[in-house]
C-alpha cells in the first residue's frame, strides 16, 4: 500500500514500524519537516517525508491521522480535496483532564473528521493501547494476539484497515459504523481512568467469552446462587 501519515509523534513512529517492515510506503508528513524527515530516516525503507499536504497526496490507499483531538479536525479540513476517496484511519483518543471524554455527547473524534473532509472513508482502529504497546513485535498476551476493534461504513476501507491491523501482528475485530466510534473513544477514556487513576486490572471486568451473555453452564449458576444464599 502508499501510506500517508499525518503526524510525527509516538502514534505515527508506533504503527508506521511495523507498516514498513511489512513493505508499504509510507510518506511521514509534520508541520515541522525536519521532524517528518528525522521520523522517516528512522524507519527506513522506502519511507519519505514530507508536510501534511504532501503525505495526505502521497497516501493513494491509507491516510493516517495521528494528530491530537484538538488539531485533528482543523488539519483534516485543510486537506479535505487531498483526500477525496481515500481512507482516513483515526486513532485519536479525545480524553482531558480526570480522564473526561472530551467529546462530551457530542460527535466522536472520528465522526468530526468525517465531517471535516466528508469524501474520505474514515475508519476508527488502533485507539484502545498506549503507543508502547504497538511498539511491541508482535502485541502478544499469554500467548494471544491482541484483538483491535474498528469501526467504519465502508466495506473496501475497512478490508484495508483489517489489513494493516494483520501487519501489527493484531486480530481485527469488527465494531460497527462509524456511528459506534464514540463507543470505542469512551472505552479508552475508562480503560486510561481504571489503569492509570485506579491501577486497577482493565482486562479483569470482562468475563470470558463464553459467559459473556450469561452462565456456560445453568447448573453452575444454580450452585453460585444457592452458595451465595448460604454464606
């Protein structure tokens, strides 16, 4: 694939590594173009550097926006006609302060983008995980592949993303339409809250799968129940 990547920061050194090891071109593209030649000299291969407008052109199948929540929409705008047609992956986090969803029941990060360049296909992915984690080779816990939801509307951009979730060495995990983005932004906001203003084990409040929609076994609830009542 020819990637572009909006961005220099943790994010975009994160996820480029592993799309460069995988053979896509990435075009890295900042503000600051010294930044965005330092980050591509140090991942290499066929990697170039550019400004924004530069790296949204170059990214002929994926864009991604790895830009704060407050510059996101406004840099996004901007380059609205670069990116006509093309898949604009958000993995932006909008959390502030005592870990407030910023977004504040309004749109989520990923819905302002699609509004900001409307002719992009904008898919939500790779926002759930401290950029360590993705630094990782591959994201594997006890033994299994960390599992990456994602949320858009179009078929052709999320069979791309799926893609770039596989080359991270990640299971993608389909999430919705964009309508549901909102969802996977405020799951981070309580995941970041529980980890870090909790220390508490985020992994912990789900039960495995096979009791996510109630008890594997009648008969275990039933002896549950009647120890509780005993106790």
């Amino acid at each position: 694939m020819k990637i572009g990547v909006l961005g220099t920061g943790n994010m975009a050194h994160a996820l480029a590594t592993h799309w460069v090891r995988a053979g896509h071109h990435l075009t890295i593209g900042g503000r600051d173009i010294r930044k965005a030649q330092h980050l591509a000299a140090r991942l290499g291969g066929s990697t170039t550097a550019g400004d924004l407008r530069a790296a949204a052109g170059a990214g002929q199948d994926v864009v991604l926006a790895a830009l704060p929540f407050d510059a996101g929409a406004h840099v996004v705008r901007d380059l609205r006609t670069a990116l006509d047609g093309k898949v604009l992956l958000d993995c932006s986090n909008p959390v502030g302060p005592g870990f407030r969803l910023l977004t504040d029941r309004g749109p989520s990060a990923a819905q302002l983008l699609a509004a900001a360049a409307p002719g992009a296909h904008v898919v939500k992915a790779f926002n759930l995980c401290h950029e360590d984690v993705w630094r990782m080779r591959p994201p594997v816990f006890d033994g299994r592949p960390l599992a990456v939801p994602l949320c858009g509307d179009d078929p052709t951009a999320l069979a791309l993303v799926h893609e770039l979730i596989r080359d991270v060495g990640c299971e993608p995990v389909p999430g919705g339409g964009l309508e549901r983005a909102g969802l996977l932004e405020a799951t981070a906001a309580l995941f970041i809250a529980l980890w870090v203003g909790e220390g508490a084990d985020a992994q912990a409040i789900a039960p495995p799968l096979a009791y996510a929609t109630g008890s594997a076994d009648p008969r275990e609830a039933e002896g549950g129940t009647e120890a509780a009542a005993l106790r």
